[in-house]
C-alpha cells in the first residue's frame, strides 16, 4: 500500500488550460496502463509457474526482498524522478511495475481467478468514473486531498496493527476505508495532475510522475476492492 503525492500547484487560480494537454493525459494514461499491463502479465506468469511460485513463497528473503525493493524504488523515483533523465525514470517505472508483478502473484493463491478478473473490471469501471469526475469538476478538491491523505495514514496504521491483532472488525474497518480513500484519491490526483500542467507543461517527467501516482491508485482500489468482492479459495 503506497501513495506517492504529486506537487501541489502553487496557484490554482493562475493555472489554465495548455495545449497539448490531450496528448499529455494521453502519454500518461498510456504509461499508467503499461504499468498495470505488466504487473498482471508478471503476477500471472509467476503464479502458474511452479517453480517461481515456491521460490517466492517458500523463501522469505525473496518475498520481503521485493517488497523492500519495490519500497525503496518508489522512494527514488518520488524525490529524483524531477531531475532524472526520461530513460532513468522510465526503467524505474518499469522495475517498480514489474516487481509489483512478483508480490502481486500472491492474491491467485488467496482467490479465485475467475473473481480477480471480475473485480478487475469493476475496479476499472470504478476508476474511470472517478477519473473523468477528478478532471473535469469545477468543485477545487485541494481540501479533500488533506483530508484523504490523513485517511490513508489512519488506513495504513490499521493495517499493520492488524497484522499482530488479527481483527475480523478493524480487518473490514480498514477496508472499507481504504475503498473511500483511494476512490477519493483517485479524482483528486487526476484534478492535481490536469493543474500541474496547465501551470509548468510536461516538465520534470511528469507524465511518468502522474502514471505512478494514478498506477497506485488503481491497484490500491483494486486490492481493497478484491477484500470486499474476491471469492477465496476453498
């Protein structure tokens, strides 16, 4: 669970509309979509692979590695990505994506194919309501975004707690917030990102910026989603 924040625009009011702008959401949207592409293309691949499959849940050193390392790529690219190189960037990008791949196999142990895909779609359906909402409201969301990043602390703190507690209430407590608050970040990042180009243009890879922050958003939603609508297995 993760939420890497785009700069606030400085001025709201002193940003307007850009041309290219089309072509800006376009490149991003298609990063974003790459992103997501490859991670279930790796989540896939590992878990019908018997041997990947045991090498990541039979060693723990592999699985909290990655972790680690899909940490520690996201905290590089969220302080650097500004002054990386497009290519730098974009291979940390596609690390980060594919190494989410590997952790990611793990929810084909837990449920059922079949509603994975189902709950793909519904969280995809979801996203691009609340991405067409973020991008297009004249409502300024910069309060909300407070607001929701207060919640996901308070999400992410639960979470961890749980994991010692074991809580069936604080279990659907969290997830039921979480759906709220990367629902909410969902339109608020899309609006954030639309103003941060209308005020500097595609300077400092931020098409690569907004693909991450919009890709965490997504899979977030769709994991806290799964918790609500995924079939276990038997």
């Amino acid at each position: 669970m993760a939420e890497i924040p785009l700069p606030y625009p400085h001025s709201v009011a002193q940003a307007q509309p850009r041309a290219g702008e089309v072509d800006f959401l376009w490149r991003t949207y298609s990063w974003m979509s790459m992103g997501l592409g490859l991670t279930g293309a790796v989540a896939w691949f590992v878990a019908n692979t018997p041997s990947l499959l045991q090498t990541v849940t039979g060693n723990p050193v592999v699985f909290y590695g990655a972790m680690i390392a899909e940490f520690v790529l996201v905290m590089v690219f969220a302080t650097r990505a500004g002054s990386m190189s497009f290519a730098t960037a974009a291979s940390v990008f596609i690390a980060y994506a594919a190494l989410n791949g590997v952790t990611m196999a793990m929810i084909f142990l837990v449920y059922t194919a079949a509603s994975v895909a189902r709950v793909f779609f519904v969280s995809a359906a979801a996203f691009g309501g609340l991405a067409l909402y973020g991008a297009t409201t004249k409502r300024d969301l910069t309060a909300l975004g407070q607001f929701l990043f207060i919640g996901l602390i308070g999400v992410v703190i639960g979470s961890l707690v749980n994991l010692f507690l074991q809580n069936s209430a604080l279990y659907w407590l969290t997830t039921y917030a979480g759906v709220l608050v990367f629902a909410g970040l969902t339109a608020y990042d899309n609006q954030k990102l639309r103003r941060l180009y209308a005020l500097q243009g595609d300077t400092g890879n931020l098409a690569l910026q907004g693909a991450l922050t919009l890709y965490l958003d997504f899979v977030n939603l769709f994991l806290m989603l799964l918790r609500v609508f995924g079939r276990r297995r038997e």
